[in-house]
C-alpha cells in the first residue's frame, strides 16, 4: 500500500497494510507541520503570535 500526502510536502509512505500506510502518513503530516512551524517562528522573530488548537 501507498499513499502520498497532500500540499506538495512530497511525502510518499508506502505501508504493509492500509493501516500502516495511514500511520505514516500521519507522521508524515505531523513532522510537516512541525518543521513548517519552525521555519514560522524563526521568521517572526519574536513577535507575538496567538496558537490555538484545530482538530481536522
């Protein structure tokens, strides 16, 4: 099984099962955001920035 993740992050996480494969898509999604995240913060430069929680 595979699956490519969406928005272009070119993550491809082949699996054994389809549950597998949505696993790591999942991690896939999560390390994205996180670096997405990241790269955010560094560009703000310490101004203040409000976070709330979204669940999709």
């Amino acid at each position: 099984m595979g699956c490519e993740s969406p928005g272009g992050s070119g993550g491809y996480n082949p699996g054994k099962t389809i549950e597998e494969a949505r696993e790591n898509l999942k991690e896939t999604i999560h390390l994205v955001l996180e670096v997405r995240r990241e790269n955010t913060e560094k560009e703000l430069n310490g101004r203040e920035v409000i976070r709330e929680p979204i669940e999709v």
